[in-house]
C-alpha cells in the first residue's frame, strides 16, 4: 500500500500549472458490483500519446495520502482509450482491459487524480472530502454506476479540492453496464435494435431448475440460453439490493437427487415480481463469481400469483464445507439457537455472522500444528453468514438489530438468535442468507460494568492496548498523523472513550500499547492522555512513567505505564532494553517498580508488546508462515518471550523482589509457543491458571475469539492474585461504533457514537486484582498472652478436665500459627496447642488452693510470647458446718499422721 502525501496546497499549485488543453482525460468510470470496477482513460488529440510520466492516484475515504498509485507507460493512439480493471473483476470486464491494477480498487467515496509529473491533468471526486457513500447531484451518483463523460468534455477537471457536481460532466448507466467502456463520443458504435422476442408460454417446455444447477459446483450448462419456471421466494429487484430475485421449483419439478440445488437467483430488474409468483424465466446460465445464476434476462412472465413455498431445513454444524451447495438459490431455515461471532461487516455492509456456538481461533483453545488446524476446520463446518441483501454500504439504519444499530443499541458478538429464514447464496467464497424474516436477535451478552475490585483485593494491575492514541502535535494541530485519528476532531472522539474506559478500571498500574512514540515532553501523548484522566477522575491522581528518553526504540508506537500516584509510587529505576531481539519488530520492552502506599507491598510490572502476525511477505525461514495456526513472525515472538523473561529475571528496575507481573499484547494466542515459553521460564498466564481452561479472549479476528492480550506473572506473585478476567468492552462490539467518522453519514457519526468506553479500542483490557502479603517484623508477627489471667477448678477433679482457654492473640495466625504453649511452675496443670488449660494431676485444696503458671506461647516460625502469670484457684469441697465440728477434729488428729506421709510425697 503507498502512503506518499500530497497535501492539498501542492495540488492546488499544480492546478494552476496545468495547461489550457489536455490531451489526456478521464473518460468513463465503472463502480460495480462486487469488484466490477474500472476507469477509462482517452487521448483527445490526433497524435499518439505516450503514458510514460502520467500516474494516476487513489485517495479513499476523504484522506489526503494516495492508498494506490499507477504509474502509466502504454503509448495511446489518437482518438484511443486506455482500460483499467480491478484485478478482481468479472470475466466480461476483464476482456475489455488493457490493464488490470488495484488503482481501481475504489468505491463511490473515493477520489481519483490524474498526474502528469506534478500537473494535476484531470480528476474525479473532491479530494480531502468524504462524502459519506458517494457524491450525488442532479440526478447523478458515483456509487453503484457507470459513468460515461460528455462527449464535450475535451479538458480534463483540474482542480481536484474543488466540489465536485457529477451531473456537470458526466451521464449516468446502470450498474454494471460495461456496453460503452473501450469507446467514448463519437467513436461509439450505434447499438442495433434487439430482434423480437417469442412471447414466453407459461407450462411450455423448460429446463428443470435441478438440471441448471447440476451436481456440481458449477452448472453443467454455463452460456446456454434456457427458459425455466418457478415460484419467486426471496425479491430483492431493488436498486439499492441485489437487482434480482429468487426462485424454486414447483413442487412438481422437483427431482430425486439430494446434491441438486431446486433454487436459483434471477439478476433481473426490469419485469416487477413478487414472493408467491409463478414465473417464466427467458436468460442465460452464469457462474458469477463460483454462484449460479440466470444472467442476461430477455423475458420474464408472471404465470400466477399467491403461491406458497415452504422453506428448507437446514442445520448446523454442517457435514463438511460443500453441504450448502446442494440448497444453493434455494428458502431455507435454520431453526436452532446460534451465536452471533463476527459483526466486522454489519455497519458497512450489513453482515452478520452466527454459529453453533462462540468460535475460538484453534490456537486459542489446541495445541499448534494439526489439533489446532482440526479446530479451524470445525469452525468452517458451524457457521453462516447472514446478509441483508442490500448493496448500500453503510445503510441507515442498519438491518440489524432491529430498529438499527446506535451507541446504545448495539449487536455483540455472543448475542443469539433463535431463527434465521431467507434465500441461500454465494458470494465472496461464503454461503450466506439473505433474510426474507427480520431475525430477531437477543442480548444473550450484554454489555457490563467494569469488575468491582474483589472482595480481597487491595492493588489492581491491568492492560490496555489503546489503538494507536497519536495527539498530533499536542496542542490541537499536526492532524492527520501517520496513525490514529485523522483530524483534531476524530482525536476528541478517540480520547473521550479511551478515558472512560481507563478510568472505569480503576486500575492502580496499567500497562498501554500502541500510543504514540513521542517521549515524555509536556504534549507528549502520554502527557495528554494523564492529563485527560486527571480531568476525568477528580479522585484519583493519574502520573506516568517517565522514561527520560524522547523515543523508545524505533517503532512509531510504544508501550507505557500510568499509574494512580494516590495509591502507588515508583521505587528503583524506570527500565527499558534495546537489545536483540527487541532491536527488531518485537518492541522495546519497559519495566518499573511500585510500592502500595496502604500496605508497603512491592511489586514490578512490565509491559510488552511482540511482533504482529501481519506483515508476512517480508518473513523467512521459521519466521514463515508455518500453517500451524501461529502465523508468520512466531520465531521472533518466541525469542522475545524468552528474552524478556530473562530480563526480568535480572531485576532491571534495581529493586529485589519476586513479585513481577508482565502485560501486553503478545500477539500470540493462549496455546501458542510465546506464551507457553513464557511458562516454561517461570511466568504463567494468570487468567488461564485462575479460569483453569484457556477460554477467556480480549479480541476477534474473522469471527474467531482469542487472547492476544495476556498478563503472566512469577509465581510469588500468582500466589496473591484474587481475580483476573478480560473486561470486554471492544471485541464484542461492532467496529462501526468506534470514533472514526470514515464510511458514515452525519447522523452516523452522531448515532453509532457515545463517549462511552465500548469500543474504545479493539482490543480489552485485562484486569489482575492482587492482595497484598503484609509484611510484619518479628516483633509484629510474636503471639501475646494476655497478663494476669485466673481460672478457677475443684479439688479432687478427674484428670483431663478442662479448665478453660487462656486468652492469647496471633497477629500472623495465617502465616505462622501457635503452635505450642510452654509452662513451668507446676505440672498439675497443663495447656494444650489451643490454649485449653487441663488438669493433669491431684488437685487438694488442703496442699495447695492456688497454682500458679508462668505461660509462654510459640508459633510456626519459631517466635515465643513473653512470660505471663496464670493462676487457678482451687475450690475447696469440704463443709465447715458446726455440728460436724467435733466430729471433724478428732478425725483430723487421727489423719494427721497420713497426711505427713503425703506432704513427704509431693516434696
């Protein structure tokens, strides 16, 4: 793709250079369907006219640098003109090509430029304006049209900035009215008036609708002229549809072979039918674009009307990817519950894909290689695409979800839908439904809140690729820039979600990717973007990392680390490495430490960013493709894994501690070789360690969910993560709700917007919330036995008896428990490992009324308590009472000699 800027100054410049006449104009412009596109180009003069030095230029969507650039060379004869096709046109327009070039790749929002070394020569559309889908006045559009310049435009249009009005040079034809292109003005042959037609005869004889589409992919009876009937299910004649309709078998043409289709698609316009019609068809039998198709229609004839047609079941996951082609043309049904998995299309184009289920990239959910590559081909077997029929792109409102998609009403990917009723077909290399039922789909999955933190938490760490966050020069000038927004007003729309977003994390670290590589200057990106949060969240203090530098490394992004400075600090030195292999594609790696100002907890994070699977033309050797579900650059990503596992492991930040947790987009899915060499090396993926399966995703690529975006961490670190989980806030959304104004109208770029955070990005953030380990001093972590403790017992209890539980306190019971009591100074009581204090020998009020203990607790990690006292009084059981008085003296004079005897004893 070229990207040279011409900025509209230098154009206007070579407007005013250019000369009185040209010979050289642009003469016919061709924006059909699919990509039947094509300019014609026309020497006016009446000398040959060498192309050498002419180049004609494509600006898409209102951008002001070329996306595709031909350099011509061919030598034009007088009076000649010259044919350029989109390399994926149709057979018929290629055969009128003198060249095929991706120049004409446009469609009707895009302007072309003709060059002769700096001379604007002619020009078609307004340069640097998007008009929405096309231009349109006087009863003449660019889009979806043919259109032929007056035969008195001899001067090309050289002023490429100015309005541009297509009623004032150019004539209108249909769509894909290639009749006149090789031609212009005078030159143009006279078309013969047709030769009359035999009025078509209903119940004549036709030729089966089965026998048309045949067995195979193709119909065994492509350019043969046929006449057929059938009943119309599906119309879809409108200009802006498909200009054709649909047609099945009458029941009673209806064949005994399975693999033979009862369905076909009339391109056809001109005859007005509608569903329930008998009808008789007069065309020629097409394969556009691998679909068969009545192409070239002379006649049609309305036979009966009112008739019903009962549409086919079918189900998914499919037997294999051909199933469809047996149904092709044909109603069908799908009645069973399927999940919308790709929305890529819906704005533009009014597509929506559903399956069986929620579809994973294999390597997101396999091993590399075959298991992975035997997901893949599951996938292709569960899936449909279901379109709206319509050839408008970027329709307002949208076909889906009912009444049209808005900031508000949006249609996620993981939404379901229990019905889908319409006309198979196939274009594009997908089967696809046009729906003849509005399918209503359901907020199976809706969109939330940003997760609470956890219960147990007390940091919150979290990522967040931000899409290419450039500020232009800082100061509401320098648009467009090489990424990002386009202009000051699209920047706005841009940081307004990304804060929403970031702020709704409350995330005490977060880690960014793709923000503008322009250092740390007062309007830095990153400054910017700091300075947009701290005016967003009053209550939290937003700082960045400042890495000293005014680039790190050499990519126009880089990664970045905001933090709140109310609730961590740095400590140690910010870190980054150049070395190999982040002097190459992978990006350059940055790390710092942080203390929680609540618990003193230390902790590092890092941020990454490895090498994209983009870009694969420039690979080799294992850095290839290796059609194992990895894609190109997987060896380079592999490296910088180990590589950046390795330097964390040295401490870059200067602080010793273990606790390090990495974040970023490694481009690499769950189960591919990056992250599991990031586990081998020590650091494992928190959210699929926390989940226990590999099932959470943070982007949508094809209609496959996957993580791209992960955060491992040391295992002294996963040890204290409470909750991990994707936030997904822009996977599931569609891209149309972004805040890029490209391919919407007005009051596009008012309803599929909102300040919101959904679709902020296209990739979530991930969030890792950890509780802290509090770290106590020994004299911190010493248990402590409560001072002057009494209890109190009968004389003569049976040993074992439970006394009572003394009063102690652990401050580390978690860590390192009690787990004895030490006593000295009597052993007729003891205290057990849970304080409980037990008789553990005779016990007579007479000896001894009060024991005396000095206790000692200890714990797990060797830490003992300071002595304390405990006494337990001893009840006395015996009775005092008077009249026993006598009795009790003499029977005291006759112990007494006994209890001599026993007081030796306990000596």
């Amino acid at each position: 793709m070229f990207k040279t800027k011409i900025t509209p100054l230098a154009l206007v410049i070579a407007s005013l250079s250019a000369p009185a006449s040209a010979n050289l104009i642009i003469s016919e412009y061709v924006e059909g369907s699919s990509n039947n596109k094509a300019i014609e180009l026309y020497n006016n003069s009446t000398d040959s006219l060498s192309l050498a030095g002419y180049k004609l230029n494509l600006y898409v969507n209102g951008k002001t640098t070329i996306q595709s650039t031909l350099d011509l060379s061919a030598t034009l004869p007088a009076n000649g003109t010259y044919v350029i096709v989109n390399p994926s046109s149709n057979d018929e327009l290629k055969g009128k090509a003198d060249l095929e070039h991706s120049v004409t790749s446009f469609n009707g929002d895009d302007a072309l430029v003709l060059i002769q070394g700096d001379t604007v020569i002619d020009s078609f559309g307004q340069f640097g304006t998007d008009p929405g889908s096309y231009w349109s006045e006087g009863g003449v559009q660019t889009q979806n049209k043919t259109l032929r310049r007056n035969d008195s435009v001899l001067v090309g249009r050289t002023s490429p900035s100015a309005p541009f009005d297509p009623s004032e040079e150019w004539v209108q034809f249909d769509q894909d009215d290639f009749s006149g292109l090789g031609v212009f003005g005078s030159d143009s042959a006279p078309v013969p008036e047709p030769e009359p037609l035999d009025p078509l005869v209903c119940g004549a004889d036709k030729t089966l609708i089965s026998a048309i589409q045949g067995d195979g992919a193709a119909s065994p009876l492509v350019g043969s002229v046929v006449k057929f009937e059938g009943v119309v299910t599906a119309d879809f004649q409108g200009d802006d549809e498909l200009k054709g309709f649909f047609i099945s078998s009458l029941a009673a043409d209806i064949d005994a072979n399975p693999l033979t289709s009862e369905g076909l698609f009339v391109y056809f316009a001109d005859t007005d039918v509608s569903v329930g019609d008998h009808v008789r068809v007069q065309g020629t039998v097409e394969e556009y674009f691998d679909a068969t198709q009545i192409g070239s229609v002379s006649q049609v004839a309305v036979c009966d009307t009112g008739l019903a047609s009962a549409a086919t079941k079918i189900t998914l996951p499919l037997a294999d990817a051909t199933y469809l082609e047996s149904f092709e043309g044909m109603l069908v049904t799908l009645e069973q519950p399927l999940v919308v998995t790709n929305n890529f299309g819906l704005g533009r184009y009014g597509e929506v894909e559903v399956a069986t289920e929620r579809l994973y990239q294999g390597t997101q959910v396999a091993l590399p290689g075959d298991t992975a590559n035997a997901v893949e081909a599951e996938n292709l077997t569960k899936k449909i695409l279901i379109d709206d029929g319509s050839t408008v792109q970027n329709l307002d409102p949208t076909a889906y979800p009912t009444p049209g998609l808005s900031a508000e009403n949006t249609l996620r990917t993981g939404d379901t839908v229990n019905t889908v009723t319409g006309a198979l077909a196939y274009s594009f290399s997908l089967y696809r439904i046009h729906p003849t039922v509005a399918p209503q789909f359901i907020a199976t999955n809706a969109r939330k809140d940003a997760p609470e933190l956890n219960a147990e938490a007390d940091l919150r760490v979290a990522s967040f690729n931000v899409l290419n966050y450039f500020n232009g020069d800082g100061q509401g000038e320098g648009f467009p820039t090489s990424r990002g927004a386009d202009s000051e007003a699209e920047f706005i729309r841009q940081e307004a979600k990304i804060v929403s977003a970031i702020s709704a994390m409350q995330a005490d670290v977060v880690g960014l990717m793709e923000i503008e590589n322009d250092g740390f200057g007062e309007f830095s990106a990153i400054a910017s973007l700091v300075n947009a949060l701290n005016e967003a969240d009053a209550a939290n203090q937003y700082a960045f990392v400042d890495f000293g530098l005014d680039q790190i490394g050499t990519d126009a992004i880089t990664t970045a680390l905001i933090y709140r400075a109310n609730k961590v600090e740095e400590v140690g030195t910010a870190a980054i490495t150049t070395d190999a292999p982040f002097d190459f594609s992978n990006r350059t790696p940055i790390a710092q430490s942080f203390k929680s100002l609540a618990t003193d907890e230390v902790f590092t994070v890092a941020v990454a960013h490895l090498k994209s699977k983009g870009g694969c033309g420039s690979a080799s050797g294992a850095n290839e493709d290796q059609n194992d579900g990895q894609a190109c650059w997987n060896e380079i990503r592999t490296q910088g894994a180990n590589a950046f596992a390795d330097w964390l492991d040295s401490k870059p930040t200067g602080v010793d501690d273990e606790d390090t947790i990495l974040v970023g987009d490694m481009n690499a899915y769950a189960m591919e070789d990056p992250i599991r060499a990031f586990a081998d090396k020590g650091y494992k993926n928190v959210v699929a360690e926390l989940d226990g399966n590999t099932l959470a995703y943070s982007y949508s690529f094809s209609g496959r969910a996957g993580s791209l975006d992960h955060a491992v961490a040391s295992a002294s670190l996963l040890s204290k993560v409470v909750s991990a989980k994707d936030w997904h806030i822009n996977a599931d959304e569609p891209i149309s709700l972004d805040y890029n104004v490209e391919f919407k109208s007005d009051a596009q770029q008012s309803s599929l917007y909102s300040q919101s955070a959904y679709r902020a990005s296209d990739h979530d953030p991930v969030i890792v919330d950890i509780k802290s380990e509090i770290t106590l001093t020994p004299e911190e972590q010493t248990p402590v036995i409560t001072a002057n403790q009494t209890f109190a017992i009968d004389e003569n209890s049976a040993i074992g008896t439970v006394i009572g539980t003394l009063d102690f306190s652990d401050p580390n019971a978690d860590e390192s428990p009690v787990v004895k009591f030490i006593v000295s100074g009597n052993s007729s009581v003891s205290i057990n490992n849970q304080g409980q204090l037990i008789v553990a020998g005779e016990l007579d009020y007479e000896f001894e009324n009060r024991i005396t203990l000095s206790v000692q607790a200890q714990d797990s990690a060797g830490n003992v308590s300071k002595a304390e006292n405990v006494a337990i009084k001893v009840n006395n059981l015996r009775s005092d009472d008077d009249n026993d008085a006598g009795s009790l003296f003499w029977l005291t004079l006759l112990l007494a000699p006994l209890s001599i005897v026993r007081r030796f004893k306990k000596k």
